[in-house]
C-alpha cells in the first residue's frame, strides 16, 4: 500500500531540483579580507564576506532585475565604494572583478543576454570615457589641496573653470556613447536603464531623439515611462515661473520665511533623513560642495525633510551647523510639499531665485555646483 505514495514523493523532488536557481561567483583576486554587497533599488539581497577573494551565492531569484554589486578590500581604506550594475535573473554568473583597476567594469559570464548586452555597453563607454573620467578623478582630488588653497585667487578660478568644462566634455560623452550604442543595437532592452543613470535633463531634446529609437517595449517600461515623463516635462518647461511655497516647520516650530532669504540663488533640498542616500547627500551638501568662494557668498540652501519621524529628522540636524531654514510638516509622503513640488525620488534638487522664481527642476546633485555657477556669472 504504501508504494504508492513513492512516485509521487519522486516527482516533487525533482521538482525542486529542477526549480531555477542563480548560481553566483564573484572573484575577487588578490582580496585575503573582503565583502561583497548586492542590493537591488537601495534593498540589500546579501552582505557577506569573501573568502580567498571569491564568494559562490546560490539562491532563487524572485523575478529578473537590475542590482549593484560593490566588492570592499577590508585590508585598504575606503576612498569610495564602487557598485557595479548588473542583471541577474536565474541562471549561472561568474563575475571577476579587477582589483588593480576597481573602476573597470568587471569580466562577467553568463548566458543571460541582458547581462551580455549591459557588458557591450560598460566596454564601449569604457573606450570612449576611461581617460577623462581619470582625469577628472585627478583633478578633483587636486582641488582639494594645500597648494590650490594657496594659489591666486584668478589662477584658482581658471582651474575651477577648467574642471568644469572638462566635467561638461564627460557628460557629453554620456550621450555620445548611448546614441551610438542604441544605433548598434535598435532592438537592445538596456536603453532606459541606462538613461536613467545619466544626466539626461541637461540635453534633453537629444537624448529625447534617442529615446524614440528605442523599442515599444523598452519605452513602455518602469523606467521608459518615468523618461517619458520627464522628458516631456522637459521639453515643455520654462524658467522664470514661480516657484511652489513650502509647508512646515522649523525644528523650533517657525513657518518657512521667504523674507528671509538673501542670497542670490537658493537650493531648495527635498530629502529623508532615514535613508542612507539623502544622508550621505545633505551631509556633503552641509560641508559644502560649491567649489568658488565668490560662489558661496552668493548661494544659501533651503532643506525640507519629507518623513514623519520629526524627532529623528531634528536629531540629525542638530549639529549641522548651517544658517539655513530647515524644515519639515512631519506628514512623509502626504506632504502637499510631495504634490506641489511633484517630488518623484528622494533626494530631490531645485534651484531657485532670490525672488523665488524657478531656475532649474530636478538637478543632479553632481550638477549643483555647474549650475549654480553658470547662473551667478549670467547675472553679472
């Protein structure tokens, strides 16, 4: 009697060993004392250590996406954690990173075609952008001196400007390398991925012709439609409009003063002081990221805090230090701050006049700097 049940019993068996798995192998050559770290839109999937620099991770993945991958050296200081973008669906990966040249998109093989579509397209940008993007590291460090500290104040403000410009050449190749990669491959399924990754505002009716080349999928997809959007937006956008008021409090209860300002140009921080980007952000943003003194001199900051933990966001702050208006209305996503603002993402950028009039929506907080001073040398 009891036979029966074996056959069945058999079939769920190999059920489960045929049920899809991602079979995962970072290598990490050379790192005796590491960490590999996946996340998938800011939620880690696994923290674990490697060892003898390689880390096998099997595990089912519930449904095919995009992830960041960061490989850290315990054994070297952190100077700026690396996260790789990559697709994983079930199947096997084999990812060597290259831990001479960290910046290198790592050496990946899979049969997944999406992964192999997204390598093409890091190895082309890779000729077009490594020599400017070392340039750009090296500069940026450079700034940082005693010795530019220490330069004339023309002679430092030719170096600010040349920086700039070479950053501007840099985000022109964004757009050189997506166009030529989507006249390559005009079925490919990584566009909007990857325009969503790049500063696509500030050229916005050409990345707008390379968006139409994309295929109706890949246009009618979470990132395609957000693109669409915005580009749309974009295109019909004008500044010189009246910027939103803005609800909430001071920590000390004050209503916003717009009287108050005085500056020539305002930032106008939209942020969440629990997530770990819009820390990591307004922290950098607190130490100061305008390169020009006379620039500073004429930019000040306005932070609204989208949450509803009004203690936490007032503990963080506290220390800050900065003459700004801090604000929030305690309300998080309900905020009419969200809808009048039309906050899509957190942290979110505006630059505004004194008079409160709009400048620029949805500014990279990379771009912060570029902008601010491209309109204070227009008002001279």
């Amino acid at each position: 009697m009891k036979l029966r049940y074996i056959a069945p019993i058999l079939l769920v068996l190999a059920a489960c060993k045929q049920t899809p798995h991602l079979e995962l192998t970072i290598k990490a050559d050379g790192i005796t004392n590491g960490r590999a770290i996946l996340k998938q839109a800011g939620e880690q999937a696994f923290n674990e250590p490697l060892k003898n620099g390689e880390l096998t991770k099997n595990m089912q993945l519930q449904a095919p996406g995009y992830y960041s991958l960061t490989v850290i050296d315990n054994n070297k200081p952190i100077t700026g954690k690396i996260a790789y973008d990559v697709y994983l669906e079930n199947g096997n990966y084999t990812i060597q990173t290259n831990t001479a040249k960290p910046n290198a998109y790592p050496t990946i093989t899979t049969t997944s075609a999406t992964q192999k579509e997204l390598s093409d397209y890091y190895q082309l940008q890779a000729r077009h952008t490594a020599a400017i993007d070392h340039k750009i590291d090296s500069l940026t460090k450079y700034l940082e001196s005693a010795e530019v500290a220490a330069m004339p104040k023309d002679k430092r403000a030719a170096l600010y400007e040349s920086t700039r410009a070479i950053q501007k050449d840099r985000r022109e190749l964004d757009l050189k390398v997506l166009g030529e990669y989507a006249n390559k491959h005009p079925q490919g399924k990584i566009g909007a991925h990857i325009m969503q990754q790049v500063y696509y505002p500030e050229y916005a009716k050409e990345y707008s012709t390379i968006f139409q080349k994309f295929p109706n999928e890949v246009q009618l997809s979470d990132d395609g439609l957000k693109i669409r959007n915005k580009l749309g937006s974009l295109l019909s956008q004008f500044s010189g409009a009246g910027a939103p008021e803005i609800a909430g409090t001071t920590a000390d209860g004050k209503s916003f003063n717009k009287a108050a300002i005085s500056k020539k140009i305002v930032l106008v921080e939209f942020w969440k002081p629990e997530n770990e980007t819009s820390q990591l952000f307004h922290n950098q943003l607190v130490k100061g990221i305008i390169l020009t003194p006379a620039d500073r001199e004429q930019f000040e900051v306005v932070s609204v805090a989208i949450t509803d933990n009004v203690d936490g966001w007032k503990n963080i702050i506290k220390n800050d230090g900065k003459p700004w208006q801090q604000l929030s209305d305690g309300k998080a996503d309900q905020s009419p701050n969200v809808a009048a603002w039309e906050i899509k993402t957190l942290p979110m950028y505006f630059l505004v006049s004194k008079d409160w009039k709009m400048i620029k929506s949805n500014v990279p907080f990379n771009e912060i700097d570029t902008e601010v001073h491209d309109y204070l040398k227009k008002q001279k």
